[in-house]
C-alpha cells in the first residue's frame, strides 16, 4: 500500500486555506488503497500529524518515525496555495530525494506561479493577454509610462501570489500608490495590468490517465468589483459550471486552456483565468495548486466533468513523478 504525505500549510497568506484543501484531499484518498498522512509545512517546523499529535520530519529523507519505525513516503500529495508548494521551492527538494509528486516539476511551477513570466511565454506563443507593466520593489515609479501603457481602470498584483491576496483595481492615478503599497506586502515584485472588459471565465486543466484534459468551464459574475478574496471564498460571486456561453467561444476557450498547459509543459491540476474579449479568450493567470474546498472552483468542474474527488485525486497520485 503506498504511503502518501499530502503536503499542506506552507509560508504564505494562503496557510489557513491550504490546511483545508489538503484536509480535503485526504477525506476522499480511497483508504483501502492509501496510507494517507498530513503533513503541515510551516516555517518552524515541518511535522506529521498522527493521533492529532505532530511528529517531527527528518529533513535529511523526509521520513518520520512512528512507533520506533522509520517510516518514508512512496508519494507526496501537494496541497500547499504559495510558496513552498505552488512556486516549485519544496518540489525541488522532493525531486532532489527522488520522491514523486503530484505537481509539475520545479521548474515548470516556478515558471507558472510568476505572473511576469508566465505571460511572457504565452505571449510569445500568440496567446492574446492584457497590456501590463513589471515593477520591482526598487524601481523608481512613473505613474505617468504606467498609466500610458495599461490605461484606467487597471489591476495591481502581486507578481508571485495567490488567491487574491493584495490585488487592487485602480480608476484614477492618484490612488495607484496605494494599491502598489498593498501589492507590496505580498512580494517584492508586481506586475500592473490593464482592465479588459468581459466575461471571465475559470478554466481547469489535468493531466488525466497521461492525457491533456479540460474540464467543465466556469463563468465568474462577481458581486464585487472583481474576483477579489470576498468574492473568491466568502460567497460574494455566482460560479456557474458548466458557463452558459455559445459554443464556439467554449471550443476556443478550451483549446487555448490547453494550448497554455502544453506550451508550459505541466503535469497534474491546474485552473487558469480568461476574459473573453471579442470572442477571443485573453489569458490572465494560472493557479498550479487550485483550491480544493468545498468553496473552490475546481471541485465543482471536476463534478461536472464526471469525476468523483476520489477519482480525480486517485489519478494524481498515479500521475505523479
């Protein structure tokens, strides 16, 4: 029976939200087929969780022991929103100890989590995106190039965040300081994007039995301005899957959210943001470790895409690497 770490917790704003997406992965791994730990990451320490007491992980294996046994893992489940999990930072150790897991590699996910990045190869390979402006915590800042490039209303983010933690939509120049300041406290870059009006769609991609697969769409109609963290967890949105939206413009919104995984060469979940834009999907960002709670998107595209959460996350672990 293998033995499965799903890794949850980690050093981000997202701590909370990603103890209850690992917890759960583990209410529906099939015990009969599992022997299934959590694992908490947190800066001071890394520890497994049995009969509700923590047990210190040997860092040097990542094993524990249990009852006087050495007990290591076959496979490690990544649960963890932000850094360490979502950035490929503890992929690269697991890797290094050759453990499989259920992410991309290191490097993909690194690739994937900084925003700046990620639209750099998209672009580059045709992908229609927003106009955006880089800025590092240092730079000097023209609020004047910035408005010229992105125009108003535009976004501020976090370049390397999620959830949407630290995000601003600013209408007047005057109150970019502000948001910048804000976007700030989650990281020392981040990136200015300009406002695209239409409708959003969220759109799930797996690697599923070794196949690219694209999940059920979801149209996002937020109460609020944006998609911000109200909308996204404390019920401030209507997520409609499957989206009620014309076919064609489905078809190519699937066959971009495909394009994209491909063109960044993942493997296992993901869930990336569109705004159609005169029938063309328009991509915004992509999640490698979506919310798995009862709140989260992808849940529900897994549901209506025929899969149990039992089925999904089983295929997972038989995916890692």
């Amino acid at each position: 029976m293998k033995k499965v770490a799903v890794i949850m917790g980690g050093y981000s704003s997202e701590y909370e939200i990603s103890l209850k997406s690992g917890q759960t992965v583990i209410d529906h791994l099939p015990k009969d087929k599992y022997e299934v730990y959590a694992v908490h990451i947190r800066q001071d320490k890394w520890e497994v969780i049995v009969d509700k007491r923590g047990c210190p992980i040997n860092k040097n294996d990542f094993s524990f022991e249990k009852n006087g046994q050495k007990i290591r893992f076959d496979v490690i489940f990544n649960a963890i929103h932000g850094h360490p999990g979502e950035d490929g930072a503890i992929l690269a150790y697991f890797e290094m100890l050759g453990i499989p897991h259920t992410s991309a590699s290191f490097d993909k996910m690194a690739l994937a989590f900084n925003k700046k990045n990620t639209l750099s190869v998209v672009r580059s390979y045709g992908i229609p995106t927003a106009e955006s402006v880089f800025i590092h915590k240092q730079d000097i800042i023209d609020f004047d190039a910035i408005v010229n490039k992105t125009g108003l209303p535009c976004f501020v983010k976090p370049n390397r965040a999620g959830s949407s933690y630290g995000i601003s939509k600013v209408y007047k120049k005057e109150d970019l300081q502000a948001a910048i300041d804000l976007a700030f406290k989650e990281d020392k870059e981040i990136i200015i994007e300009s406002y695209l009006e239409g409708r959003e769609l969220s759109i799930g991609v797996i690697k599923y039995k070794g196949k690219t697969k694209v999940l059920p769409i979801t149209e996002i109609i937020s109460e609020n301005d944006f998609f911000d963290y109200e909308a996204k967890y404390l019920g401030k949105s209507q997520e409609i899957t499957p989206a009620d939206i014309p076919e064609d413009i489905a078809q190519r919104a699937r066959q971009t959210a495909a394009r994209v995984y491909e063109i960044l060469d993942l493997n296992g979940v993901s869930r990336a943001e569109y705004i159609i834009v005169n029938g063309e999907p328009h991509f915004l960002e992509i999640n490698m470790v979506p919310g798995l709670t009862a709140a989260s998107i992808f849940p529900q595209q897994a549901v209506a895409a025929g899969l149990s959460l039992s089925e999904l996350f089983e295929n997972a672990i038989e995916m890692a690497r």
